[in-house]
C-alpha cells in the first residue's frame, strides 16, 4: 500500500522530521540502504499503519539496536558476521528486466521445473515472465476467496489484516514469539515486511489446502516474512508455504517468524517446502535462511503439526515449535531437509510440555552428501506439572561421500516422573549393494539414490499435502545431483 | 577345458579365456564359456569355486576385475557397459543374498525397474494401474500374497521370500538372459517347485539362462541343456544333465578343494 | 551443609590462584623447570576463565556455583581412626586387590597393599615419581595449555578445560601405575581415595597416570570416599594410555560425602586394536561431575563405556563423556543408566565424534532413566557428530518411570506397592551392573546399590 502526501505529513508531524532526508522521495519504491529508526517508521509509514504497531516496531528495533553484536553462536554454522547495514529493509530496487518469454529464462531452470513437473503456466510465473493479466489461475483464486469468505476464514496479507482486523492482529501478534526470543525474531519483528494472516473461526474447517491459493498469488517472497495463523475453538486449518522451484532472491538473508496459535479443539497444519538458491557448486553465493517458528496449542485438545521439506538455502537455522500448554495437546514435527555441495543446516524443534496427557511425535530424517553439514537439535523439555506427557523421537541421518556431517543433538529434560520420554537416532549411508541391487535392475545411479532416499524419507514425505509430495519427491532426487558416482 | 560349441545359433553369451581378480587376488583363471539362445546352462562347483564371482563379474559389480579375456553379449563387450547398460540390455541377475532398502516398496522399486528398460527400449511406462494389473497375475502365477507389493524390499523376508521375490522381479522384467546366484538355497521343496516352474516359463527360443548351483536338486525342476563345473576358477569338465546327477553321487572330490 | 557460599564465582577463582602462589614452591617436582613452566601456565588458564559457568555448553548441567562460591584450602593430613585392614575393608573384601591408599589426597604407605605385585608393574605415588623419575611424568604428564573443546561450528574453547588446568597446577599427589609390554596386572589394583574432614572445607587435586604398554593388561578400581561427615572438594584428573593392543578395565565408583563437591575427569587414549571398558558407579557427593574423554587413537580401537548414576536428596550428578573416533574400524558402545529420587537432578550428555577418515566406526550409545519422585528431574543429551559415511552409528534415550503395566503384574502376583518397585528398580539397576566382567567386583558396586535403594526406599516410605 502506497502511503499517500497527505499520510507522510501527518506522521511527520506527528514523530518530527526523517533524519536522512528521503521525504521527497516517498512515492518511490524503497528506502537507502541500512537499519536505523527513520527507515523503521518508513516502512510503518509506507504501509499506513496504526499507531500501536509502530511503537511495536519501535520497541523491537531498539531492543535489536542493543544485541545486534550477540549473533547467536551456539549453532553449528560457520558464516562471516553478517553486517545488517549492508541491506535494503524496504523494496530493494529491481535490477533485472523481466523476461518476456520462457525462452530468455536461464535452461538450467526450466530443466529444473520439468523434472519437478511444473505445468507451463506455472514456469511462466514462476520464472517471473511478464504475463497478463488474464490467467487461468487468476479465476481459480477468485473462486477460493469468495468461498473462504463465505466460511468466515480470514486469509489475507498480514499488512491487510492491520487495518481490516487490527485487534485480531494487536491480540496474537508476538504472543507466541516475544520480540525477545532471539535476534533473528527481534529484528523481523522490526522490519517485517509482509506475510499471511489467517483466522478460523470456531468449528470452521478449512475447506481447502491454503497453499494452493497461496501458491497463485504469492509476490515475491520478502526478506522478513511474518505469518500469524489462529485458529479459534474446534477449527481445522492446513497451510503450506514455499515451493519446489527453486527460488532466488535479492536478499541474502532471510529472516522469518510464523506464530500459530491453536485454541481448545482446533487443529493447525502447516507445510514447508524449501528450495532457496543453496549456492553454487563451490559454496559461493546462497541465502541465509534464519527462521523462528512457534506453534502453542493453548486450549485443551488442541493439536499442531509442522511439516518440512529443506532442501535449498546455504545455510538454514530454524526450530519449528510447540508449546504443548492445553491439557491432552499434541504436538508433531515431522522434518526431511539435505544438505549437498557446500550447504548447511542447523535445525530441529523444540517440544515443550506443560499441559497435562500432552503427547509429541518428532521424525527428522537428514541427508547430507558432498560437503553438507547437517545437525538435528531438539528439545524435549517435560516441565513439573506436565503429567503423563509422552514423547517418542526418531532422528536418521543418511550420509553420502566421506566428507559431508550428520550431526544429531538431542536435549532431553524431564521433571515430571510420570513422564515417558523416547529418542532414537541412527546414521547410516547408502550402501554399495543397495546402489548396485538398484544398477542391476536398470536404473541409473541418481535414479537409485532418489529411489532409496524417497524410501529413507517416506514416513515425512506421507505427511505433505497430496498435490506437493509427488512434486516434493522429485526435489529430493534433484538436490542430490551428483551426489554419488 | 573348453564347453563344447552349440550348433548352428551365434551364440548370446561368449566367454573366452575371462581372468577375473578381487582385490589383486585371482579367483577365474581362464573361463571359455559359450550360451546360445534357447538354452539353459548349469554352472556348478564346490564352495569357493568362484560361482558368485562369475555372477557378479557378469552383471558389473564393482570390484570384479577382468584382468584378461574377454566377455562378449550379442557380440558387444560386457566390460565396457555399466551395470544398468547391461540390465537394461537384458541381463538380469538373481542375487544370492538379496539386500534390503527400507522405506522403499517392492512395488515401487520393481516400477521403477520395469520401466526403466521399457523407456530404454522405446516403449511407453506404465502407468499404476497397468503395472498392478501384470504385477498380481506374474504373483497369482508365483503363488505370492498381493501383500508383498507393499512390503519394504526384502526388509524382514525370510530367506525363502527373498527368492520368490527375485524370480517375481525376473518374471517382471523378461530378461534375455538370467543369471540365478545360488535361488535354491534355503527353499523347501514346495518353494523350489515354484520358484523353478517361474524361471521355466520363461524359457524360449530367444532367452538363455545361467543357473549357478551348488546342489543338482534344482536342476530336477530347472532341466539344463549343458552342466559345467567350475572348480579352483576354470571349468574342469562339461556335460549333459546326466553330468549333474553323477556329481550328486560322487560329490566334487575328484575336481581337488577349493583354493 | 556448611554454609560458607558467597555468590561470586569470580572470587573464588582469584582466591584459588593466591592460593597457588602460597603453596607454589612446596608441591612436589618444584625447581623442575618444565613442571613449574607447566604449572604457571596452567594456574593462568584457569585464572583466564574461572569455573565454567552454565553458559559453557559441556557444563551447561554442573551448576557449580555452590562450589565456586566456597572458600576451600589445601587438604592437611589426618592420622586418626584407620589401620591398613580398614582401608582394606572399606574396598571389595571378596576381590583381593592390590591397593594404594590416599587420606585427603596424599599417599599413606601405611594403610596401603602393594605386596606381590608382579614384575613388569611399577605402582606410586606421584609425589615419589616426580623425586625419583621425574622423565617418566615430564613425558607423559599433559599440558593443559593445549588443551581445547573442537567445536563442529570451527570454534576452539578452553573454558571446559578450566578445573583440568587447575588440577594441574595444584597436584599434590595421586597415583602412576605403570604396566611393562606384555605383563598382565593378575589382581585388581585398587586406588582408594579416602577424605577425612576437618573443621574448614579442603581441597585435593589428585593427578592420576595408568600407562599401559602394548598388549598389556590390567584391572584397576578408583574410588572416592569419606570417612566421616564435613565438606571437601575432590578435584580429580586421571590419564590413561593404552598401547598397541593393550586392555584395561577401569572401574571409578564416586561415593564421596553428602556434602562433598567431586569434580573427576578421566582422559584416555587408545591405541591401535586397544580395548578400553569402563565403568562409573557415581552416587556420592552434594555436587559432581564425572568426565570422561575417550580418543581412539589407532585403527581397530575400542571403546565399551557403561555407568551408573544414582541421585537423591537434593544432590546434582553430572555425568559427561566424549568418545573420538579418528581412525577406521573403531567401535563404542555406551550404556548409562540412572534412577534420579527425591528432589535430585541428574543430567547425562555423552557425544561421539566420527572424524572423517574413521571409516566403519560402529558406535552406539543408550542412556535411560528412571525418575522415582515427584520432584526428581533427569536431562539426557547424547549427542553424535558424523562426519563420514561408511559408518554405523546409532544411540537412544529414555526418561520415565517403572513401567506401570509390569507393577501391576508384580502385585497381582501378591508383591505390595514397595516390593514390586524395588524388585523392578534392582532389575534396572542389576542389568547395568552386568557390565562389570570380574563377579566379585560386581558383588561390591551390587552392595553398593543395594545400600543406596534401601536408604531411598526409607526414607520414601517414611514420608
């Protein structure tokens, strides 16, 4: 939303002059480089919002001012310091012309969406092609939105819900990520762009998987992505974000936050699919894909599962949680990710259980190859009113080649004696006779790795929605490339 | 020792003089082999003959060396075609200890395998449902439970489903030639008549077969045109079925122990 | 428990280094150049980061500021109350051992056992070897200044080293057992470590060497324990070397005093086709931590590590093992296991490391848990760092209580409530104990547990 003259003056007068003199400049589509408090106001500004969101804002960026030398260094990631002056915080400005056909698109990225099975259309798009404005998808999504209205499902960008549902907004907005949680949530929460908001209101199911919708009218994706789902007493909702293709982006680092907050009886899904430019072959290049993610099944038999696919990004850092507060919650995490050629991931979750009856189900399945480094962390933490709380963890690390790491590091603490806590972890590879078995029948070297390492994944790859796990299977043969042999 | 020449047919499968070592160490010391199509051969011998080198050298594993001779298949050189160029073109062998790949379905894998040779020769994949449909009559004919199709490969077979399960990839495929490492052992009597009726109804003009057996049971169901015994690395004599038989009386002894 | 704490960890550390300067020309080997360069160097790596605080990842569990904060001083003999057949008596009595006895960490000849010991094993105190082959120690003794946590994100951290470098400033005394190529110890050697007290809390820092040569073999207990009631601080570092195709089976069991701080790290290397077991029987002291660091040094190294932790009251166990695996065809197996009761916490992280050229490592790693109160708290970190394919690594945790199914089954079988959980907890226990090879020395740690589960179920009953 472009802010009009007569919004820029009276913030103006309301909060004094910008300092860096870009008033005259505020028709235009981004803001200089850097991070200071004018640029924050800015994109408040930019995006007409109300008083109470800015000081939110606010309040974060000086908190972020205070830490930003404290990166957290506990992970097992190797990265220079990031400078986050460095960076464009609002609309960097487009530095390509869009391509007018498929036949200007880089080969190397339509073979990608052929082997992921992309229909044309969607290349197009996906591609960044300029299209028109008439498109078969563009008909389909108006259809979904009067459904979903009809229904009382709120599914709008967060920037929208603002202004159309702002106590809705005021009421969740960093209750389950505190602006404190870590530097990462501190700065999105500063400068977040845009992302989803959706509310389902009580016994309302979800007609339809949100992500196809989504998927159709996404723009491009932000660099500070900030998702809020609630999903009000004995509603059901499944969402999925990302995409197969693989997604470049202006941005190196990515720094996102997804609250999800499940009431008494209702049931959250959400899905994740990611396949960011990882870097080239030597390491170069890549994005930073930082991300906080937290779920809390606040009412009682509430129940939230988070479902992923990495295999993009340079380096990604997330933990995807649930706070299991409501009695007999259930908490799932179900979690496939690679790291090839130079690619690292330091990721996991944490289940925290202090409702009573709560139960987590945690399978996290790493593949590494080339010279991937990959570390499972999670937490189970089992607090001392948590009674009968249950817990049963898988972690499998498949590696390839001598070079690459799969690391696993589980925490486990339990206060709580009625508690049953269960870990399991293995590491293996693939083995000669499994690739030569697979050679033997016919196939080819990289079709036998994608066979066998779709049957390493399959208990994660069951839990996508149906149209993404055929496509999401064709990604985890692709980003083996030449992997083996 | 050479076995003798078939008559007529070019031959499919031609052997000459094959040395074939691991890990330095030689193991065939100058096999002279000829199989035309339409007929099946028994290879036999003591353990540590060199049996699963042989199978295992013919279908491309790594670490098998040829150090000498030669290995030609419809007259091209084994040894220069990588292990799925060789199945693809029609070889297929049936491993004696079948390995396991959890996750992955039989049915999936056996797709996955079935249509890579029919891409390879031109013809169009088969689709689920077209696949099922072969996959349960090839299984009725085994007398396999349907239930196999969605088992994990191999993955807490018994030894004997293990076999049934290579024969059931075998029927699948149509190979020209199949190379059997060893499919009788561990099956009971029943098992070893179905597995045998299986590879029996593939027999044709057009398709050979080498059956590598330890024991001469297999070769009741399983009749060979010519039985070789392999010992210390070389065919030390050939024969008719009748050859078979006399080595289930008299044992190997007479070929000297194994190196 | 004596309360003498201040809050200032910082303090503390100053404290102990003045303590150092004090006593500096009076430990043994002073006016050896390269002990006392060792020495300085060792106090300022200490003196650089102090006690490690929970924010150092391996100590995140030890919670030592109770220990930090108190004032201790160096440890003075005691004569009182025990004769050699004492000391003897409070070891295994139905395994006959060899024995070396310390009171508050230094050696007394007297109460000790060293009769027909055979040739080719050479057992002293540390003290006497630094005065009679002062090469030997100078060879083997290791430099804290090098020493340094690897982390997997590049990064190199002294601070876990920190109470290592203090013992090797401080060491006083301790034990150097030396076993020729070849020769096989035919007992047990048991190196008993007694604390007697006194009126202000007292520290020891014993230093500990067990050097085997190739194809050695040998059989050593190291035990901590108190011979009366007051708080001391047991800071405690052995070093075990196992040449080519040596084995050695090395049995600690901590049972210091209900006040006692017990800080014990155990570094061993092993080489080529070595075979190390060992085993932890840690029950004792108000706060401990038990370290142990394996290196797999040679091809075909292995490693068997087991243990058992038993907490009560209101007392913190932190148990703490590294296994590297750098060279091919090694293998670890680790079990622990531990019964938290009361309102006591006790933590396991145990990491094996697989470096890249450790092909066909095959590692395993199983902790369980068993919480028995309310108010008893149990963390479990085991950790694996992969870093090569053609490996077979697996571990497993589990945390609860006794299984609920298997105590009804006891009782519909006539046993009350209290029976069937003891027979279920010696159960768990008792299968752990297995890993004790020599029957008799299981028949001492059985005592031991036996002893610690009756005063439990006690004083579980008395509430």
């Amino acid at each position: 939303m472009v802010s009009t003259p007569e919004t820029v003056e009276t913030v103006e007068s309301a909060t004094g002059e910008y300092k860096y003199g870009f008033t005259t400049e505020i028709e235009s589509e981004f803001a200089p480089k850097g991070l200071n408090e004018d640029i924050v106001r800015f994109i408040s500004a930019k995006k007409n919002e109300p008083g109470w969101l800015l000081d939110w804002r606010l309040k974060a960026y000086r908190l972020f001012e205070e830490r930003r030398h404290e990166e957290p260094a506990w992970a097992n990631v190797k990265h220079p310091p990031i400078d986050f002056d460095d960076a464009y915080y609002y609309a960097a400005p487009k530095q390509t012309e869009k391509p007018q056909s498929l036949e200007e698109v880089d080969p190397e990225l339509l073979r990608t969406y052929e082997k992921l099975g992309i229909p044309l259309k969607e290349q197009e798009w996906l591609a960044g092609v300029a299209v028109d404005a008439v498109f078969d998808s563009v008909s389909v999504a108006t259809t979904f939105k009067s459904k979903l209205e009809k229904m009382g499902v709120i599914f709008c960008p967060i920037s929208e819900a603002v202004q159309t549902h702002p106590d809705l907004v005021r009421k969740y907005l960093g209750s389950v990520v505190p602006v404190a949680d870590n530097l990462y949530a501190t700065l999105n929460s500063a400068v977040f762009s845009d992302g989803s908001f959706v509310y389902v209101p009580p016994g309302v199911r979800c007609p339809m998987e949100l992500s196809t919708y989504f998927r159709i009218n996404a723009a491009e994706t932000g660099q500070f992505e900030r998702t809020l789902i609630v999903a009000d007493e004995g509603s059901y909702v499944s969402y999925l974000e990302g995409c197969t293709a693989p997604q470049r982006s202006q941005h190196q680092m990515h720094a996102a936050v997804v609250e999800l907050v499940a009431l008494k009886d209702a049931e959250i899904k959400y899905a994740t699919v990611q396949n960011w430019y990882p870097g080239d072959k030597d390491g170069k290049g890549g994005i930073y894909n930082f991300v906080t993610k937290r779920g809390a099944c606040r009412g009682a038999n509430s129940k939230i599962s988070w479902t992923q696919v990495e295999t993009g990004s340079a380096i990604t850092w997330k933990y995807p949680s649930v706070l299991l507060q409501g009695d007999n919650s259930v908490g799932e995490f179900y979690s496939v990710a690679i790291t090839n050629n130079y690619q690292q991931a330091d990721t996991g979750t944490k289940m925290i259980h202090l409702g009573r009856n709560t139960s987590s189900t945690i399978i996290s399945k790493g593949i590494s190859a080339g010279h991937g480094q990959q570390t499972y962390r999670g937490l189970v933490r089992i607090s001392g009113k948590a009674e009968n709380a249950r817990n049963f963890t898988q972690c499998d690390s498949l590696l390839i080649g001598e070079q690459c790491g799969g690391h696993t590091v589980p925490y486990i603490e339990a206060r709580n004696r009625t508690a049953h806590v269960e870990h399991e972890a293995s590491t293996s590879k693939i083995s000669d006779d499994q690739l030569f078995y697979c050679r033997q029948r016919g196939m080819s070297d990289e079709d036998a790795v994608a066979l066998i390492v779709n049957g390493f994944c399959k208990e994660v790859m069951r839990k996508l929605p149906m149209e993404f796990a055929v496509e999401a299977q064709k990604l985890l043969g692709i980003s083996l490339e030449g992997a083996v042999g | 020792m050479s076995a003798a020449q078939p008559e007529g047919k070019a031959p499919m499968l031609e052997i000459r003089n094959l040395h074939v070592a691991i890990e330095g160490k030689e193991i065939l010391r100058g096999i002279d082999l000829a199989v035309a199509p339409g007929e099946v051969h028994a290879i036999m011998g003591p353990n540590g003959s060199g049996k699963s080198t042989f199978a295992y050298v013919l279908s491309g594993r790594d670490g098998y060396e040829v150090t000498e001779g030669d290995i030609l298949y419809d007259g091209k050189n084994l040894a220069e075609m990588a292990p799925e160029e060789r199945a693809r073109a029609g070889l297929f062998l049936a491993f004696q200890y079948p390995v396991e790949i959890p996750g992955v379905a039989v049915s999936t894998f056996l797709r996955a395998a079935v249509n890579a040779s029919r891409t390879y020769r031109g013809e169009d994949e088969l689709d689920a449902v077209a696949f099922l449909k072969l996959a349960k009559a090839k299984m009725a004919e085994l007398e396999m439970d349907e239930k196999f199709l969605s088992r994990a490969l191999n993955v807490g077979f018994s030894g004997g489903e293990k076999k049934r399960n290579e024969v059931f990839q075998m029927t699948m495929l149509e190979p020209r030639l199949a190379v059997l490492d060893e499919t009788d052992s561990g099956l009971d009597i029943d098992a070893l008549r179905i597995v045998a009726d299986g590879v029996n109804r593939l027999r044709s003009p057009d398709r050979a077969s080498l059956v590598i057996t330890h024991y001469q049971r297999l070769l009741d169901y399983i009749v060979p045109d010519r039985v070789h015994v392999l010992a210390q690395g070389r065919i030390v004599k050939s024969g008719g079925k009748e050859l078979a038989q006399q080595l289930e009386k008299k044992g190997y002894a007479e070929f000297g122990t194994a190196a | 428990m004596t309360e003498q704490a201040t809050t200032d960890p910082a303090a503390g550390a100053r404290a102990l280094a003045e303590a150092f300067a004090a006593r500096r020309a009076d430990l043994p080997g002073a006016g050896l150049p390269w002990l006392d360069a060792l020495r300085a160097g060792a106090i300022e790596a200490f003196a650089a980061t102090g006690f490690p605080g929970v924010r150092v990842e391996e100590w995140k569990y030890a919670d030592l500021n109770p220990l930090a904060g108190t004032a201790f001083v160096p440890a003075r003999p005691r004569a009182n109350g025990i004769d050699a057949g004492g000391a003897a008596a409070l070891g295994p009595v139905e395994a006959p051992c060899h024995r070396l006895t310390f009171v508050n960490g230094a050696l007394r000849p007297d109460l000790s056992d060293l009769d027909g010991l055979p040739d080719g094993v050479t057992v002293a105190g540390l003290a006497d070897a630094l005065a009679a082959r002062p090469d030997l120690i100078e060879a083997h003794l290791l430099d804290p200044r090098g020493l340094e946590e690897a982390r997997l994100s590049g990064r190199r951290d002294k601070r876990p080293f920190a109470l290592a470098a203090l013992n090797a400033a401080l060491a006083a005394d301790g034990a150097v057992v030396e076993v020729a190529p070849g020769v096989a110890l035919d007992r047990p050697l048991h190196l008993q470590y007694l604390a007697m007290p006194g009126a202000e809390p007292e520290m020891s820092h014993p230093r500990n060497l067990i050097l085997l040569g190739d194809g050695a073999s040998a059989t050593i207990l190291e035990s901590y324990g108190s011979a009366g009631p007051g708080v001391y601080w047991t800071n405690a570092v052995t070093q075990i070397a196992l040449g080519r195709g040596a084995a050695l089976a090395y049995l600690k069991h901590q049972a210091e005093g209900a006040d006692a701080f017990h800080v014990g790290a155990v570094y061993a290397t092993v080489e080529r086709d070595a075979r190390l077991s060992s085993f932890l029987f840690a029950s004792g002291a108000h706060r401990a931590r038990d370290e142990m660091r394996v290196r797999l040094a040679g091809e075909g190294a292995n490693c068997r590590m087991d243990g058992i932790y038993l907490a009560r009251g209101r007392q913190n166990l932190d148990i703490w093992t590294r296994v590297d695996h750098v060279r091919p065809h090694g293998a670890t197996a680790e079990t622990f296991k531990g019964v938290v009761a009361g309102s006591a916490s006790a933590a396991f992280q145990g990491k094996i490391h697989v470096a890249e050229g450790a092909a066909r490592t095959d590692a395993r790693q199983l902790n369980r848990n068993l919480l028995l109160t309310d108010t008893a708290r149990a963390t479990s970190k085991p950790e694996l760092e992969i870093l090569t394919d053609d490996v077979k690594c697996a571990h497993g945790s589990t945390v609860g209580d006794l299984d609920r199914a298997a105590l009804f089954f006891l009782r519909a079988r006539g046993l009350d409530e209290a029976q069937a959980r003891r027979i279920m907890i010696e159960a768990f226990i008792a299968d752990e104990l297995e890993a004790v090879a020599d029957p008799a020395l299981r028949g001492y740690f059985r005592a031991a547990a036996e002893g610690w589960l009756a005063a439990e179920l006690a004083e579980e009953t008395g509430r």
